[in-house]
C-alpha cells in the first residue's frame, strides 16, 4: 500500500477537518470513483494493544453494515502500518456542537422546533444501530453533523468499542468525553442501550439549556457530578423552557439506568409527544386478490359475515404513532413503587406519564398517592379515563408477545376511606380473572399501572373460547394494597374491554394459531411465526457471507436451499442443490423452521380481508390485522392496518427477491460468481427483521410489524 504525508492508501489527503480523542479527520479524495470522502485515522496502534487488529477488523465491518438515512454511511476500512483508518461519505455542513456555540455566542438558544426535529432524527439513528446490536459510546453534538438538507447526520458509532476505551480507567485516566458520559460507563460497568440514551438526555438537556449539566475544573470531578449530583432544572437556564421537554430530558438523565427511558426510540416518541406532535404515518393503498380455500377452517366463519363491527375505541385518537422503538418503561418493574435516585418532582413525573403512554410508548414513573382528599363527584355518564396498552416486555424476543401491560389514568375518583383500587384483566366467557395490581391514585386523580406475565395477558386460559369478550377492570375492595383480594368484587368503579370478535383475531396474530394438517402440532402464532422466522433468515444470511469468505461452494449451495424453503414452506419446498433432499432449517441452540413458510404473496382486500391462496405467514398476519379492524369499527385499528398491510407489502418484495437470489446461489459454479447476490440477500434479510429507514418514510420490518399488532389490543377504560 503506498503511502505520504499525503495520502493514505489510494486516496489522497487534503486537509485536515479535526482532531478528537480517537483520532483526525481529513478530507480526502479518491481518485478512481472521482468523490470526496472523509477520513478518520485512528490513534491507537496494533503496537500498543495486540488484539487491535482482530477488533478493528470486527467491530468496523459492523459499522460498516449500518444503513441509515441519519447515520454516515462507511466506505471502506484499512490499516496502513499501525494507522487503521475508515473512509466515511463526506458531508459538508457544521456539527450540532457549533451550532450550539453560535447561538449561545449571540446569546440565543436553539428553537424549539428545531431541537425536537434534529433530536428526533438522531434518536431514530440510535434506535435503528441498537436493533443490530451496535451501541455509540460516546453520543456528543460534536459527532453530530448538520448537512445541507440541515439534517441531523450522526458519526463516529461504535469506535468506542473499536479501540477498546471505556469510561474511567484505574489509573485515574479519563478515556472518552466526561460531560455526555453515563455513571455506569464512568465507572467501567456492563452497558446497553440506555447508556445511550442517557448520552443522548444530556445532548437534549444541553440544547434545551444551552449549558451542559455538569461542569467542573477536571474529568475526574465532572465524572463524579454524572455519578452522585442531580441535574440542575433546565428552568434555570431557560424560563422559557416548555416544561414537559424538560422533564423528558431529566428522565433520561436518571441515574438508575431502570428509571431511563428504555430505548432510543422510546426516547424520540417522548419528545414527540411533549412537543405536541400527531403526525400519522403515510398510508399505502392495499391491493386486491380472490379468497383462499385453503383456509376454510380457519377463516371461513370470519370471513362470511360472523364479524359485525363492534367498536372498541369510540373516543380514540385516529392518529397512530409508528413505533421506533420498545415502550420505555424499564423491564423488571413491579407494583411496588422504588425510591427514586434523583430529585425529579412527583408532578413532573406524572405529567409525563399521561402524554407518553397515551401512544403506547409510556415511560416508568411512580404514581404517589394522596387519600387525604375528598372524594370526587361520581359522573352520571361515562367518562374516559385512560387507556391500557399491550407490548412485548423484551422486543428483541418473539417468544412473548403481549406479555408487559401499562395502564395510564386521569381524573380518577379517590377510593372510599378503608379501601384500595385493583386492576383486572378477565375472560369474560369464563368470568376467570387476572389482578393485573393496585392502583395508588394520587390527589390529582392520576394513576399508572405496569405489569408483566411471562405468558402474555392475551393467552386466555379457555383456548376453545377463543371468541370471548377480554375485559379490563378496575374494582374498589375493602382490603390493603399489599393483600389484594383472590377475585374482583362486583364493585366495579371503571372497566374497558376489547370485544370477542376482535379478540379472535388479535389472539391469532400474537398469542396463538393452530394450524391444521402437515402442521397440527404448531400454533405458534401469526405475527411471532413471521418473526422467529426473520431471525432465522438473518442467520442463514450471515451464515452465507461466512461460507462464501471461506470459499465453500456446498455450504453455500445448501443453506440457499434452506432460505428458499424457509420462505416458501414445507408444500412449496424444493431440492435446489440437487443433493436429493429437500432440507428445512434445523438450529442446534435455537428454534428451527417449523415449514409453515413466510410467503411472498401479501395482497389482502381490504374490504373483506380475502387473500392469497397459500397458508403462510405472510398473508395470515395481514388478513387476521384485517380482520379485526373491521370487526372493531375502529379508524385508530384501521390505520394500524393499513400501515401492516403497507409494511408486508413491502417485505413480500424483499422476499420474492431473497428467493431469486437464494436460487441463483443454489445453482453457483464458483462462490465468486453470487458475491453480490449474497450481499443483496443479506441487506434483504436484514429488512425483513428489522425494517428500513430512508428519507422517503420507514418502512416497518417483523419487529415492527409485531409491535403494530399489539397496538391492536389497547383498550380504552371509562367510567362505569
């Protein structure tokens, strides 16, 4: 590799753009392509740490496989002598940390409008890099660059863990930047997605304040402020300060990683939602095709008119959110409210609580109550007075859908003197109940409710009646908060319910769907089908790229086989390979395929939810999403239709041409001659997972596409 004083490998060096703890920047030419690129050649050498070489080639070729429209994008990764470099797109623009500066040097601060849209798009970055296992580190406004477009694109993600720096060091040394830097990662611990997120709480208290949090005359002091020293009210800063952006940014600066919002996207909806947003994702019109005969059994009462509409959301919002991320607040919550490691006031908290989880993307707050309030007037009519929201306690996991539940109520009547509220999830065909926990209502009539149950609230102990009523109660008792009653007393004081007709579908899509013939012992249900499903085939992909570098032309040819057959089903499985056996994937530590088939077919009429003539996944969750959104009568469960008939839509594309792809490598003569189909396969596969981002709207994967139907089961609670 030829090298000077300017250039690097083949491309020549033109100025330097910056110098940081990891490294310079330069911006650079290349020659051959005829583009500027950007250049950052890192500081730590293969001579000082002996596993560099091995991490950097890991660790890079990973955050060379992100794609996203507020990411830069990454070219190319080298090591020249002991100078390892990556080659990034260029982009001309200034970083969020001068604009920053330039407003605070002419004594204004950033507008409003403008921090929620950059903030925004940067968390949906993170969100997007978290969901391929890849966290930032060092999350700054100088790793920001603002483009022309005046688009948040953000940098230098996942070099922390590329050169193997991490927080404070036993020496004392600081490695990393002290002011952004979670207590957990100052003080070397594990860290996960809500280090981030607290990095990134920092940035937004940052902009909203236009001074940093914690300020001192050495890292080490700045360090321990992140560590044991709440963060001063933004109001101090700035009196102007909408008051629920500033909590959203306290939140997630909270010191207990369990009291964050849980996910970068969780975080991007809270500001959203505080900045009084309502945007509805764009809709995509839905195609028509002949009904199937070959779900008779399944769907052919549904189908003939047994789904009278039932509305189950009269005063809903018609809006839906597109979710980003997981719900935000943390797993492991149980009734009992945790002392809080900040000094976040009650109110704040609270006030909170009731503009986040109304989108299904709460966060985790304690609701303090007060009973020494006078109770309120009893409303002749009923009144709405929260929603229930259903969402997966572990997003990244299929095996349990709809098994966390957060509740969130306002105008509340306080309990009468001696008694206690209580929550309950029944089945109203067998009058079984769940207690779900205590409602503490505190002396503004605000409440939350979060629960977990590792079977999932919708798994209904009654299989065969799987068409009854799921009702959702809340009961005054005469007992302790700490000793709730065995069964709900007739005393119901609120209640809300998802009628049975709708839950027949939801339960299908999530909880549980018996398949008939060859697949008799297989319920697993539609949507987590899909998605265990998209798992394997992110695997099968990556296992595609590892044969094809050990240049394997059998292993290559036989896992194209088992992708092609994962995606077409035991009845449309073929020999692609010519080996005489037609294999389905069988995992060692994992599940296998269970030859029930993706699909490539995902036209469903939208008016009477008639598809495909094949039974695969596909199809199946689209037509049951049809199904009880018709059933329901409901625009809000309507436009989470529409936006999974939109999102399968899209994946019926992705995986027409995996298959085509698939069967051009199962017949390859040289491994060399399918290098890009197996590249175009594995982007493929990774859209299947976990969708896509672009300038022109997202496009929601199989995770997306199972958090949309668990949107499907929220019920609205009112007055009795």
């Amino acid at each position: 590799m030829q090298s000077s004083s300017h250039r690097i490998g083949k491309y020549e060096l033109l100025n330097r753009l910056g110098r940081g703890g990891m490294g310079e920047v330069y911006k650079a030419f290349h020659p051959q392509l005829q583009r500027y690129v950007a250049i950052k050649v890192l500081l730590t050498t293969s001579e000082t740490d002996p596993e560099f070489i091995t991490r950097f080639q890991r660790e890079a070729m990973a955050v060379a496989q992100l794609r996203h429209a507020h990411i830069v994008q990454v070219f190319d990764f080298d090591i020249e002598g002991d100078k390892p470099y990556m080659v990034m797109e260029y982009l001309e623009g200034e970083t969020l940390a001068q604009r920053i500066a330039r407003y605070h040097k002419s004594g204004q601060l950033l507008p409003t409008d403008e921090i929620v849209r950059l903030f925004q798009q940067i968390c949906a970055a993170v969100d997007y890099a978290h969901k391929q296992g890849m966290l930032h580190r060092d999350i700054k406004p100088a790793n920001v660059i603002l483009n022309r477009q005046n688009d948040a694109i953000l940098t230098d993600f996942g070099l922390a863990k590329i050169t193997g720096v991490s927080g404070l060091t036993a020496s004392g040394l600081v490695v990393g930047t002290p002011h952004y830097m979670s207590p957990e990662q100052a003080q070397g611990q594990a860290l996960d997605a809500r280090s981030d997120v607290y990095a990134l709480s920092v940035m937004l208290y940052e902009m909203l304040a236009g001074k940093l949090p914690f300020d001192a005359d050495t890292p080490v002091a700045i360090i321990m402020q992140h560590i044991t020293t709440a963060p001063p009210p933004i109001e101090l800063a700035n009196p102007g300060v909408p008051r629920a952006l500033a909590e959203v940014a306290l939140v997630g600066m909270s010191k207990n990683p369990n009291e964050r919002f849980r996910s970068a996207g969780a975080l991007g909806a809270a500001i959203g939602t505080a900045a009084g947003q309502s945007k509805v994702p764009a809709d995509l019109q839905p195609t028509q095709r002949a009904p199937s005969p070959n779900l008779s059994t399944q769907l052919a009462p549904e189908i003939k008119g047994n789904h009278l509409p039932t509305t189950v959301r009269t005063d809903a919002p018609t809006q839906v959110q597109s979710p980003q991320g997981p719900a935000a607040f943390p797993p492991g919550f149980t009734s009992t409210p945790p002392k809080r490691s900040n000094r976040l006031g009650k109110f704040a908290i609270i006030g909170l609580i009731v503009m986040l989880l109304a989108i299904g993307g709460g966060i985790f707050a304690i609701a303090l109550g007060n009973k020494s309030s006078p109770p309120t007037t009893t409303n002749t009519t009923p009144t709405t007075v929260g929603t229930v929201v259903f969402t997966d306690s572990d997003p990244n996991d299929f095996t349990h859908p709809a098994n966390a539940l957060a509740g969130l109520f306002t105008g509340l009547k306080q309990p009468a003197n001696g008694t206690n509220f209580f929550a309950w999830l029944c089945d109203a065909g067998t009058s079984a109940c769940t207690l779900v926990g205590a409602l503490q209502v505190d002396s503004n009539g605000k409440a939350n409710l979060s629960a977990k149950n590792g079977s999932g609230f919708l798994a209904i102990k009654n299989a065969q009646a799987i068409s009854n009523e799921l009702v959702f109660k809340i009961t005054q008792e005469q007992t302790e908060a700490s000793s709730p009653p065995a069964k709900p007393s007739n005393t119901v004081i609120y209640k809300g319910s998802i009628a049975g007709k709708v839950v027949v579908h939801i339960r299908h899509q999530i909880t549980l769907f018996p398949k008939q013939g060859l697949f008799a012992n297989n319920t697993t249900a539609l949507d987590t089908g899909l998605g265990l499903d998209a798992v394997i085939l992110k695997q099968l992909s990556q296992s595609l790229i590892q044969q094809q570098a050990d240049d394997n032309l059998a292993a290559m040819q036989a896992t194209a086989e088992e992708i092609f057959n994962l995606i077409k089903g035991k009845s449309g499985a073929q020999d692609l390979d010519g080996d005489g056996q037609v294999s389905l994937f069988q995992g060692d530590n994992g599940p296998g395929d269970d030859g029930f088939g993706m699909g490539t077919d995902a036209t469903v009429n939208p008016t009477d939810c008639t598809g495909p003539q094949t039974s695969t996944y596909l199809p199946l969750v689209i037509q049951h999403a049809c199904l009880a959104a018709n059933a329901s009568g409901s625009s809000a469960l309507k436009s989470i239709f529409t936006m999974i008939q939109g999102g399968e839509t899209k994946l019926a594309s992705l995986l027409t041409s995996i298959t085509q792809s698939a069967q051009k490598i199962a017949s390859a003569q040289t491994t060399s001659a399918v290098f890009a189909d197996v590249n175009t396969l594995a982007q493929d596969a990774d859209s299947v997972l976990n969708g896509t981002a672009s300038d022109a709207g997202n496009q929601p994967g199989a995770r997306q596409i199972l958090a949309l139907s668990e949107q499907m089961a929220t019920i609205t609670v009112s007055s009795m």
